[in-house]
C-alpha cells in the first residue's frame, strides 16, 4: 500500500498525465477480453449469477473519465464482463476508482 501511495504523490508532485493501475486477482486468470468489447457497469447484480475476478483500482493525476477507462481496461485484462461496487477513492484530489471485476455464469 505504501509503494502504491508513493506512485501516485510520485505522479502528483511531476505534474504528468498518466494513470497506474493495481489489481488483486481472487481466481483463476481468465482469457482477456478484446479492447473494443463493452463492459457493463453494475450497482447491483442482484439475481444475476457472477464470480468475482479480482479487485482493481485506477487512477492518477488525470481526468474522471480517463481513470474509469483504465479501470475498464484493467478489468478486460481479467476476462470480466462487468464492473460492481465501483467508487471513487476518497482523500484524495486526484481520480482514483475502485471496483470488483466479475464474470457473469453461464454465458
């Protein structure tokens, strides 16, 4: 966690527009998924039927939008077809996204 939090004041303190990227697989590692295939944001899967691949966490000295686009892209490279529990890291002036990146069951 330290190392991260050297990074990003690293990234802070040069002014650069660049985004780092952590992730934190629970399962087996999944095939990634292509760069042009959508993923789905999800509040609440509800009913649907999902494991979790891991956690992941983007960001830096960049815009909210581009922050959600590395998470998008971290989250491909796990195989997942969606987001969940996405929030926004507090403290922090920079934008910094947190999620869980799942697959759904049975497709």
């Amino acid at each position: 966690m330290r190392a991260l939090a050297a990074v990003v004041l690293a990234v802070t303190l040069c002014g650069c527009r660049s985004t780092s990227a952590t992730v934190w697989e629970f399962g087996e590692a999944e095939r990634p998924r292509d760069l042009v295939q959508p993923i789905e944001v999800v509040q609440d899967p509800g009913g649907m039927l999902y494991r979790t691949l891991g956690h992941v966490r983007a960001g830096g000295n960049v815009n909210a939008y581009d922050a959600m686009e590395r998470l998008k892209q971290e989250a491909r490279v796990l195989g997942a077809h969606a987001l969940t529990n996405v929030h926004r890291v507090t403290g922090t002036d920079e934008a910094i996204y947190e999620a869980d990146a799942i697959q759904w069951i049975g497709w």
